[in-house]
C-alpha cells in the first residue's frame, strides 16, 4: 500500500544537537542507517549551523563522508547562512533546511540576528540552491508560542510563509518549538497557511511538551497535512529554547496512522529497536517515547513468560 502520510525523521538533527554527551560520529551515521532500514525515505542527518553554537552537530562534515546512502532516501541539513552553505555543498546532499522564527526574540537568540536580518543573509544562499538544484526545506519555528514573547500571532506565521515562499522554499515546516500548541489553534494556523502555500508542501514540527504533539497531529492530518516531522523515541529540542521537550515520538505517528489505515511505509518494530539500540548502547539515558516503552514493556513481559515456561 503507498503510504498515505510522510513521516520526515529528524532525530539526527534535532535530538541529538539537544544531547547533553557529544555522540560519536560512527554512532550517528549507524542511526542514520538504521532508520533509513526502518522505511524511512526523509531524514534530517545534521546542521551545518556554527560548532561553537551547537558542538552536539559540530562533526557534520565528517559525518557526511562517513554516511550511508541509501536509494530512495532523502537526506536534508540545517543550514543557516552562507558559511553553512559550502560546507553543505561539499557534504552533497540533496536538501538544505533553513530555519527563521515567527517570533523575533527567538530569532535573536538562536541565530544572532532580527527576523529580517537573517532572511536577507539567506537570500543569496537560496538563489545558490536554486542554481544548484539543491532542494530547499524552511521551518518556521515558534509558531504556536515563543518561550520569550509568549503568544505569537497567526499573522507573523502566514507573513514569513509568504516571504520564504518567495525566497524559493520548496516546503515549509511549521514548528511548534516550544511544544505549547493545541489541536484547535494548529487547525486555525493550518487554514490560514493553507491560503499562503499549498498543503502538499506544509509540514507539520510539533514538539510535545505539554503533552498534546500526537493530538496536534491528528488534527493537522485531519484539515489536510501531510508530512509529519518526528524524532526516534521522542528525542529533541531546541537549546536556544528554554523548556522545549523532544518532537512528537516517531513509533508514536506510526502507531497512530497504521492503527487508522492510514500507511507509513514505516517498520514500528525496526524503530523499536532502534530506539533500544539508541538508549543502551549510545545515549544511555531513557528515551520517553510513549509507544516505544509500551512495546519494550510489552516484549518483556512475552521474554518474561516464556522463561517461567521453560
Ligand atoms: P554568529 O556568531 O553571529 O556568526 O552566529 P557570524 O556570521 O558572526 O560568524 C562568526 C564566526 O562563526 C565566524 O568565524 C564564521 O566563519 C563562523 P570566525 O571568523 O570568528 O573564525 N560561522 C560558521 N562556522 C561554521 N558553520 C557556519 C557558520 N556561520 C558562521 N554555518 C549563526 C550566527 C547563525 C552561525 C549561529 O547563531 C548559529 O549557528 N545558530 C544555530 C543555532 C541552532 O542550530 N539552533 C538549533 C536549530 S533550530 C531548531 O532546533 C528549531 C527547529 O527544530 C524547528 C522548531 O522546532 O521550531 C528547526
Ligand atoms: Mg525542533
């Protein structure tokens, strides 16, 4: 069956910039391996933003020589300027993924630079794309709250969609960086998008907080979203936004969406033990994902009996 919904797995790049530990560069590049082997066909590896900013991704580079490729999978990169940019050219993936805040004051923390700043900055980076045939993916982040301004409006998020539309973004990704929105404001944000870009190119990044990203995902699906951000066992956050807790849990989108009908062309059992693989032997600390821990609950209990049988 062809899936009925993109699951786009960053957590690569947005869990693992977000680790307290360094991880090793074969580590990343066998995590990588192990989700593309799971069914997943677009993966977030990792940012080409400054070492000093975010030394968790500051072996980018090394890790693209080192990377397994797949056929079939598209890998993206943050890449926040012009210095990113060559270092992403040299790495030779098909995807750059920029990065702006609806929200000024996060904008000003994580990048170092005013909204209107940064996009002017990126405007050369993404003719060079278009030259290129580099393919361009564009979050805006604190779409449903900011940790530093609080409510943001509606109205910023549509504005910047409209812009980075302009600037030639092929896809757009929504983030709720913060993990502080509900079903019913994502619904009313997807409407007012809907009018600015079409759905087949809105993504939805929802970090899940407050504990509502799965309903959020529901809900994006249901006024027309089609792509979901997700990161492995629920890793991820953003260090430049205070509270922020993982993405929404990728064995979580797919247990949603296979339990509905609803296809992801993604393995949960090769996921599940990949975030096992994941927790003991790299990050040793407890992944929280919700349906990744029913599971490993689950197949214990089985190990469990079978012992006592035996
Ligand atoms: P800056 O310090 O203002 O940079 O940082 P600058 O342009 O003034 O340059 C200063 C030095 O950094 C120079 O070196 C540059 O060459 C170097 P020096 O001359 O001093 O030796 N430099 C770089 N080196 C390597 N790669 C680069 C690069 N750029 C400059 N790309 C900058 C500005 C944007 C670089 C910095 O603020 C930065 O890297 N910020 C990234 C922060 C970040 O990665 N945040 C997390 C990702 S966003 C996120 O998680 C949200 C998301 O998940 C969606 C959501 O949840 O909403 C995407
Ligand atoms: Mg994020």
């Amino acid at each position: 069956m062809a899936p009925g919904v993109v699951l786009y797995e960053v957590g690569p790049r947005d869990g693992l910039q977000n680790e307290p530990e360094v991880v090793p560069t074969d580590a990343k590049a066998a995590l990588v391996g192990r989700l593309a082997g799971a069914g997943l066909t677009r993966i977030e590896v990792t940012s080409f933003v400054s070492p000093k900013w975010i030394p968790q991704l500051a072996d980018a580079d090394a890790l693209a020589r080192v990377l397994p490729r797949p056929d079939g999978v598209v890998m993206s990169a943050l890449v926040p300027n012009e210095a990113g940019y060559e270092r992403f050219r040299a790495a030779g993936l098909p995807v750059a993924a920029f990065f702006v805040s609806a929200s000024e004051t996060h904008n000003r923390k994580n990048v170092n630079r005013g909204i209107a700043e940064h996009l002017e900055r990126f405007r050369p980076v993404a003719e060079r794309a278009r030259a290129d045939g580099v393919r361009l993916r564009a979050y805006v982040s604190t779409v449903c709250g900011c940790p530093y301004e609080g409510a943001v409006p509606v109205a910023a998020v549509v504005g910047l969609v409209e812009r980075l539309e302009k600037l030639g973004a092929d896809e757009i990704s929504l983030g709720d960086t913060i993990g502080v929105g509900h079903p019913r404001q994502v619904r009313e944000l997807v409407a007012a998008v809907a009018d600015a870009m079409p759905l087949e190119r809105v993504a939805l990044h929802l970090h899940d907080t407050w504990g509502r990203a799965l309903a959020n995902v529901q809900a994006g699906f249901e006024v027309g979203v089609r792509t979901f951000d997700a990161a492995l066992g629920g890793l991820g956050g953003c260090p430049y936004a205070p509270g922020a807790a993982g993405n929404v849990a990728t064995e979580d989108v797919v247990d949603l969406f296979e339990r509905a009908g609803i296809a992801t062309g993604v393995d949960l059992d090769a996921l599940v033990d990949t975030a096992a693989w994941l927790e003991r032997d790299v990050l040793k600390r407890r992944l929280p994902g919700r349906v990744y821990r029913a599971r490993l609950g689950e197949r214990e209990r089985r190990a469990r009996r079978r012992e006592e049988r035996s």
